[in-house]
C-alpha cells in the first residue's frame, strides 16, 4: 500500500502548468517522482516556474500557446522531439470570462471555446500515440481534463461563455473515455471550484471574502485539494477509473443550500 499514490518514473505534461492550479499540481507530483514538464505562453514564466519546481523533482519547461489548435499540434511535437514517454496528460490550461448578459461579448465564445475544448482535443489526438505507447492494461495511460463546478452547477456569478466551454470539457471527457478504453488510457475530469490563483483574482474582493460563507466546507481550496485529487486520478489508486467528473469544490456544487 506503500505505492498506492506514488507518481515514481512517470512522465507527466501539465499545461498551464507555470501557475495556478497547474503550479500547484505540478509541485506535488514532483514529490511523488514524477518528471514533469509543464507549459506557458511566456518563455519567462515557465522559466521562473521551472527553477521554483526543480527544487522538488526534475521539472522541465515548454513554451506554447494554446489559444488556437496550432498551437496544441506545435505542443506535441515539441513533446514528441523530447524523446520521452508520456505517461499522464493534465489539461490545465484554459481563460476565463464573465459579465451580464448585456455586456458579454461575442468575442468571449470563440476564445474560450478554442482554449477550453479545442485546444485540450487536439493535443490529446496529437500525443495518442506515445499515450498508447506509454499504457498498460493494469497500469492506464491518465489524460486529466480541468474542468469547473461551473460546468455542471450554476455559478455565483455569470460566465456564460466560460460555463458553457467547461461543460463541454466534461462531456468531451465521457466521449474520450468510451473511445480511449480499449486502448488502455484512463480520461477523467477535475471540477475545481474557488481556489486562490491568478484567475479569481478577477473577482472584486468583497465577493471573494464571502465566498467561504458560501461554500458548504466553509473555506476556498487550497493546493493539497486539487494536487491530492490529481495524484489520485493519476496514481496505482486511480487505475480503475475512467469517464469520473471529480468535483473539487468545497460542496459548492452538491451541497448548497
């Protein structure tokens, strides 16, 4: 039992993962064994990012921008030039967009859309091959998908556009599962609800300090949250999973009121 969430000699890709939520996952698998490579629009950032992680594991970074599909292909092939296995997918990386009805842009769909679903799509057809190369009957190849609570539960606040991409990601992720099955890759989704990152930031700080009065636990996530929901997904104890929608949300979404 020893094993049962070790991470040792896996080779894991996490998108997006110089910040936020990847940031967080990326640290704990690290510090479970895995190598991880992690990704980021700017060369800077996931510079800085990797010699803060390389102090947990060996961590490597790439630049890539996955606000278009060309963007995920040009991320695979710099994968696949590494050499390397590739044991587990975190698709992390996504944008975020909210506001009334009356003032959402147009422009909002199309970005997020691409970012959200299309891009996480396109990177896994990419990368099936070392995935399947990678897989085991008794040891699954993992592709996680960050989802959002927002993508099966009314939110607190309108994202509709952000809200609708997400609940894509989730049933994309139960299409993926039926079709990767036989090929030994395991697909699941996280749903995160609120955590500290970059990306709630947005929000004004009066809603955010009577967040954790709304949340049924009483308090945000914090990164052992969503880093223990990955390992698990992603490790021995996970390997009998497949098509899961995970919700990470304090009850947020199963538990209110």
């Amino acid at each position: 039992m020893s094993d049962l969430f070790a991470l040792t000699n896996k080779h894991v890709l996490i998108t997006g993962g110089a910040q936020g939520l990847g940031h967080m996952i990326a640290q704990e698998f690290l510090r479970r064994g895995a190598s991880v490579t992690i990704t980021s629009r700017k060369a800077e950032v996931s510079q800085q990012a990797v010699e803060e992680l390389s102090a947990f594991g060996h961590c490597t970074g790439l630049v890539a921008d996955l606000s278009h599909s060309d963007g995920a292909v040009a991320l695979a092939d710099q994968v696949k030039a590494k050499g390397e296995p590739l044991h587990v997918l975190i698709n992390n990386a996504g944008k975020s967009a909210g506001g009334p009805i009356e003032t959402l842009a147009d422009q909002s769909w199309p970005d997020l859309m691409s970012i959200n679903v299309q891009s996480p799509f396109t990177l896994i057809r990419e990368l099936l091959p070392l995935l399947r190369d990678a897989a085991t009957p008794d040891d699954p190849a993992r592709i996680v998908n960050l989802g959002s609570f927002a993508g099966h539960a009314l939110p607190l606040r309108p994202t509709f556009s952000y809200s609708a991409s997400k609940a894509a990601v989730h049933h994309l992720t139960r299409m993926l599962a039926a079709e990767l099955a036989a090929s030994h890759i395991a697909v699941n989704a996280i749903a995160p609800g609120y955590f500290s990152t970059r990306m709630t930031a947005a929000i004004d700080r009066a809603h955010m300090a009577e967040m954790p009065e709304l949340i049924p636990l009483g308090r945000l996530g914090q990164p052992d949250d969503i880093a223990g929901a990955c390992v698990y997904l992603c490790s021995r104890a996970g390997a009998y999973l497949t098509g899961v929608l995970l919700p990470v949300d304090g009850g947020l979404s199963r538990a209110r009121r």
